[in-house]
C-alpha cells in the first residue's frame, strides 16, 4: 500500500489502515517500538511494555491491594455488613 506522510502537530505522522492494526492485534494506545533500519522506518509491537491481565494479578498481594478493592470485593461478598459500615 502507498500512502503519504502527514503533518501532526509539530510532528509528522503515517496513518495505520485499520485492516494492518487488527492483523497486528493493534489498539489506540497500543505499545510500539520503532527503528530505523537503512532506510526503512520500522514499528513493531513492544513486547516489553505489553502487559497480560493474569501476570499482574498475580503480583497482587494483601500488602499491596488497594484499599478501595477491599471494600468493593466486602461489599460484593456482604452486602448487609457493607451497608452497616456506611452508616
């Protein structure tokens, strides 16, 4: 595909056709790295900074949960003892 770079700001930008963003598994926001490569811009999906839901959940302990989730998960678990606390 050609296409044409694009000013954006004091930037300039390529716009990604959304056919090559769902084929790559791409999303607003989504972690990239890019390279220069001869002459060649290269963008890639940035595995490092890609996270997965169940490897940071995992990292979540009783030292370190929020407070705001533990009443949200008593009040789900007891919705009697949580309405007692907030009055």
């Amino acid at each position: 595909m050609k296409t044409s770079v694009q000013k954006w700001g004091n930037s300039l930008a390529v716009r990604i056709p959304k056919a090559f963003a769902e084929g790559l598994g791409w999303r607003e926001n989504a972690p990239v790295e890019m390279a220069v490569d001869g002459d060649l811009l290269v963008v890639k999906t940035d595995r490092e900074r890609t996270w997965d839901l169940d490897a940071l959940l995992a990292g979540v302990t009783d030292d370190n949960v929020h407070p705001a989730w533990e009443a949200d998960v008593v009040s789900a678990a007891d919705p009697e003892e949580a309405a007692k606390d907030s009055q």
